[in-house]
C-alpha cells in the first residue's frame, strides 16, 4: 500500500527513560514510518505513552517500521541496550 507524507517528521531521544513526541499527531495521520539509530521499543498511546520491553513493540536499528495510528497520539520510546534518535514520519492514505 502507498502512503502520502504529511510533511512532518519529529525525533524522540531514545535512551533508559521513556520519552514520546512533543507534539501529537496530525488529525489526518493514520500510519506513522519509524527509524531509530539504535534498537528501541516503542508504544503509541494518547496522553503521555510510557514505552517499556514489556509493552513496547521492537524497532530493529537502521529499518524502516510503519505503524497504524490515530491523530492526536503520541509517539513513546525507551532503548534496548544503547541510546539514539527515533524519527517518527507521520503519513496518511
């Protein structure tokens, strides 16, 4: 299935504390493209999502992973091992 940019792609600092997107997702995103430059967890969620290796769903380092979200969540991540930067590209239909 081919997706449309919606123009924005916001960064996560992924480290051993949880953080998620500063801003939620646009009303119209409904799949989200991640890639982080370390292996990570990540959970989308509406409020403030906390990522953890329990809930989270793996993210292999340096590969493109897509999502079905909801405008207005948010975008948690916490690191495997090592820290880095996850890249949350909102995109729609």
């Amino acid at each position: 299935m081919a997706y449309r940019p919606l123009g924005v792609t916001q960064t996560v600092t992924v480290s051993g504390t949880t953080a998620a997107t500063s801003t939620a997702l646009n009303a119209q995103c409904r799949v989200v493209q991640l890639v982080s430059t370390e292996n990570c967890y990540v959970l989308p969620g509406s409020g403030t999502p906390t990522a953890t290796a329990v809930n989270g769903m793996f993210i292999l380092k340096d590969w493109p992973h897509y999502i079905n979200v909801s405008g207005g969540e948010k975008i948690a991540a916490i690191q495997v091992s090592a820290g880095g930067t996850l890249y949350v590209s909102e995109l729609t239909q």
